[in-house]
C-alpha cells in the first residue's frame, strides 16, 4: 500500500471540513480533504450564511460568488408585505395553524431582525442553502491548492508523538491508500466515528427530536399572498413542522416525527406531500417531493475538542436545534480559529502549546451558542411562553462572541455573550468593522485580516510599528503593520477606527489572522520593542526569547 504525506488531513467534506481547507490553503497549509459521499451535499439542512461567516469568506474571496446566488434577508418588518422584490426573505420567524392564517397575519411572531447590519460588518446575512455554498467553496479550496477527495473514506487511523497515520478507501475502486498527517481535523458531523473512537464524550441536554427533511417544489407564494419570511412554524397536531423557502422554486418542509420516520423510505414521496399538505391546511396543493432527509436534532457539546494531534470541528464536536441558524456557521468559525494556530506550529513561528487555545477559546463560545439555540427550541417549537434563560440577541451570538483565554493578552471579558453587542476593540472580541482607504481603495478593517497578524497604530504611533517589524521579522511572524488616521496611509479621516477600537494617537491594537484583537495599548510604551516581545511570546505561547 503506497503512503503519502500531507500536513494537515481533514476528514469530511461538509461546510465546517470544506472551511478547515479553505483557510488552511489561505495560510500556506498543505491539506487533504477526503469525504465518503460522491459529491457536495444534495440535501438540505443549512441555509442561513451570516455576517461573520461572510466576514471570513470575503478574506478568501468567495463572498460576492455566495451572493450572487443567495436570497437577500432584509429587515423582519418586512413579512407583511405582498408586494416584496424576488429574492428578498425578511428576517422573522413565525409561528401559525396553516397558510392561509399566514396571508391573512394571524401569526405569532417568534423573534424578528431589525438590526441594520450595516455598522456592525461589511457584509449582510444570506439565505443559501448549502448544495449552493459548498460547491463555491470547492471550487476556491482547490484553486488554491488544496487536494478534495470525494467518494473516499477513511477506514482507520492511529497517532503517535509526531503525527497520524490513516487509511484511507476509494469506494468506487477499493483502493486503499496510506496518509501520514502531521495533524488530522475530524469534521465528519454529529454521527462520525472519530469523536467515539477518541474515547470523548458529549455532554448537554440530549436529543431534542427527529425531522424528516422534505425537499420539494409547490406554488405556496400564491396561498401565501405575497408574505414571506425565513422560517414558519406549523402547527398541525398531525403533522406538526417548520417550513422555509430555499430560492425561486423549492422550499424545505422539516416534519417532527418519531425516530422511525427518518429512515430512509420509510415515507415515500406522495405520503411526504400528503403530510404537507395537511400541515400547510391546503388539500389540494399541487406538491412534487424531490428528496427526502432525516435527522435528529440534539443539544450536546463534546467533552473536549482535541484528543492529541486530532481536532473536532463543526458537528462533530457541537450538536445543536437549527433554531437560530447558527450550527454551520460555528463549525466554520471552529475551522477559522484552528487554521491559523496549525498554520504557526507548522511554519514554526508558535510552539505546539498554541493548539491548545483552540478548545479554550472555542469550547465555550460552542457550549454557549447551543445553550442558545436550546433555548430558542424550546420557545419556538412550544406554546410560544417565555421560559427560563435569558435570550440574547442573534449578532452577539454569531459575531460578538469573546473569547476569554487563550491567544490573547489583558482580555478583560467574562462573559461569551453579552447581553448586549459590544465591539469595542479589546482583546478576546472581533475587531470594529470600520470603512477605510488604502493605496485609493476602499476596504473594511477585517479586509485586512486572514492572511497575517494586523499591528494598527495611531497617527503618532510610528515607535509600535517599526517595534513590530522588528519582533515579528525575528520571530518569523507574518505581520501587516499600518499607521491609521487622517493623513495616515491607511486613511480614517474621521479617526472612527481609532475611537471604536479604544485605541488614542499614539497607541496600538493587534489583530489575528482571525480577526480577533489579542492585544491592545491605549497609549505609547516606555518600550514599545519589549513590550511587543512579550505580546508576541505570549499569543504564539513562545517561552524563547525573540532578542537571542
């Protein structure tokens, strides 16, 4: 059996895998992909792409190819309308008897957006279903150099002090090949069996039910006269559901059933469309079912995100209700926060110990998002009355989260989630989105993130930035250091980054390939050459000296 070598494999061509390569080959990382099934997915569970998942696709370049093909979610208000442009989905959940109730506004509304997103990122949230992002994501990954394998699983795999070992299975031929990894990430979902076979557990509330998701194509914009919305609440006693439109033509009903109901052909098509139609109160709807998914939905956090040289992302290591839109979008924010860590152990710039902030970071930003999520399942999908747990508002979970240790210095957070959004340019939160200009182009200050660390200092701050250059230069660190202000190369003529970012003229902020701040000083250093050494040591967990 022939054995190749590859830096980093990744197990499981899903959203969270598919992220893991792409930010992998941003940072350099040589990366195999392998996924059982032949291609991307065909069937449909994710749709709601947001804000700060695009933040990180316009670093590699694919949020206009999302958009492109995506719904527009505008404000929640908007549901009422019947007059709505195509391509156009109000931000509201809803929750009603039948259709008909629907077109007439005898709803309960769950929860509605009115957040104007526009100060907060440079980019809005869409509507897209996955067999749509996957393929965009395929397509870039490899363009940059990573090698995908579908129709390919791994059958076994072993680790040692200096890597994996895994074998690995075309399932058209039978040919088994043998992958020695320096690192492996495990994004092979919820039922994979890397996560068990680690011997970790998971932990949480246990599962919460079955759904059988139904594809489907119906003319329901005419029985809904117009109004619209991203997620509606069926209440039927006998056939309880949620409905969601995915584009022009086809929506997605999610039947709550018994665990026997989601295999597969247990239902057959016509008996899918009756169901429908019973839930939906329009008998003689005209219903072509397209395909047909089950799953369960649970809440359930692994016991840890790393078992030696092997790393869970996405599902495999956070199971959650999609209530909230927020599972997929975590484990692509998981794949964010682990690539450039593995990128730095590799290159050599960080020390192993870097890996393990990983889970410190991200393990509890997971465990919170799913308590929210629970939270939202156990409102919307009941009689509607507020329960214990305080709700908090969809853009602090997805984008205002904090990280409260790990690769950072002085974070003073304690919470994950605020009860309010708050990015305010301290260490652990993601740095302010602010508009600014460079070399006569016009960028967000998360534009210049992905790739390296980002040193912004004020107009007077020119001792931090030549400090920067000369640490990271000793260090191997790949740094992009920027004086911003008025007359600054990286022109703000209002000063609105420095004020959002808690950062005066002559201090400074550090920002990770990531788009998190690990450091900030309000003000000039005594020294700012040793004080950066010693921030530089402690967000790549360095113990050498950069000065020898």
């Amino acid at each position: 059996m022939n054995e190749t070598q590859v830096a980093v494999l990744i197990v499981g061509g899903g959203l969270s895998g598919l992220a893991a390569a792409l930010f992998l080959r941003q940072q350099g990382v040589e990366c195999r992909l392998v996924e059982r099934s032949t291609s991307t997915s065909q069937l449909l569970r994710s749709t709601h792409v947001s804000p700060r998942t695009l933040e990180l696709f316009r670093t590699v370049g694919i949020q206009q190819a999302i958009h492109d093909v995506a719904e527009k979610v505008i404000l929640g208000k908007n549901w009422t309308r019947s007059d709505l442009p195509p391509h156009q989905l109000p931000r509201v959940i809803l929750r009603a008897r039948s259709l008909r109730d629907v077109a007439a506004g005898d709803v309960t509304v769950m929860e509605a957006g009115t957040d104007d997103f526009t100060e907060v990122s440079p980019a809005e949230p869409v509507w897209c279903g996955q067999d749509r992002v996957e393929p965009i994501m395929v397509r870039e990954a490899e363009r940059r150099g990573a090698r995908i394998s579908f129709n390919t699983e791994m059958t076994a795999f072993s680790q040692d002090g200096t890597g994996v070992t895994a074998t690995v299975r075309d399932r058209a031929t039978g040919a088994e090949q043998l992958i020695r990894a320096r690192y492996l990430i495990a994004a092979d979902g919820a039922g994979g069996k890397i996560r068990p076979s680690l011997g970790i557990g998971r932990t949480g509330n246990g599962t919460a039910g079955h759904v059988l998701n139904v594809l489907f194509e119906a003319d329901l914009d005419s029985v809904l006269g117009g109004r619209r919305f991203l997620i509606l609440y069926l209440s039927h006693p006998d056939a309880p559901g949620m409905l969601f439109k995915l584009d022009e033509k086809r929506w997605i009903f999610g039947l709550f059933c018994g665990p026997d109901e989601i295999a597969e052909g247990r239902l057959s098509h016509a008996e899918c469309a009756d169901l429908i139609r019973t839930s939906a109160g329009v008998p003689d709807l005209e219903i072509r079912v397209d395909s047909t998914l089950g799953w369960w939905m649970a809440h359930e956090i692994a016991d840890s995100y790393r078992s030696g040289r092997v790393f869970l992302v996405g599902d495999a290591c956070h199971v959650l209700p999609p209530t909230g839109g927020f599972g997929a979008n975590a484990g692509i924010q998981d794949a964010g926060n682990l690539a450039w860590k593995l990128a730095g152990v590799l290159d050599g710039w960080a020390a192993p110990e870097l890996l393990d902030t990983y889970e410190t970071e991200r393990r509890p930003v997971g465990r919170a998002t799913a308590d929210q999520a629970w939270l939202r399942h156990e409102r919307w999908s009941g009689p509607g009355d507020d329960g214990p747990g305080q709700q908090v508002h969809q853009t602090v979970i997805t984008t205002g989260y904090r990280y409260l240790s790990g690769a950072l210095v002085d974070g003073t957070s304690t919470d994950v989630l605020s009860p309010e959004l708050n990015l305010d340019g301290s260490p652990g939160s993601r740095v302010p989105h602010v508009w600014l200009t460079l070399n006569g182009r016009r960028l967000s200050s998360l534009d210049l993130t992905g790739e390296a660390f980002v040193l912004l200092a004020g107009p007077q701050g020119a001792a931090w930035i030549e400090a920067a250059d000369r640490v990271a230069g000793r260090l191997g660190i790949p740094l992009r250091a920027h004086l911003v202000g008025p007359e600054c190369e990286l022109s703000d003529p209002g000063g609105v980054f420095l004020a959002a970012s808690g950062v005066g003229a002559d201090g400074a902020l550090l920002i990770r390939p990531d788009g998190f701040v690990g450091w900030r000083s309000a003000a000039e250093a005594a020294d700012a050459e040793e004080t950066l050494r010693a921030v530089f040591r402690t967000m790549t967990a360095r113990t050498d000296d950069p000065a020898t």
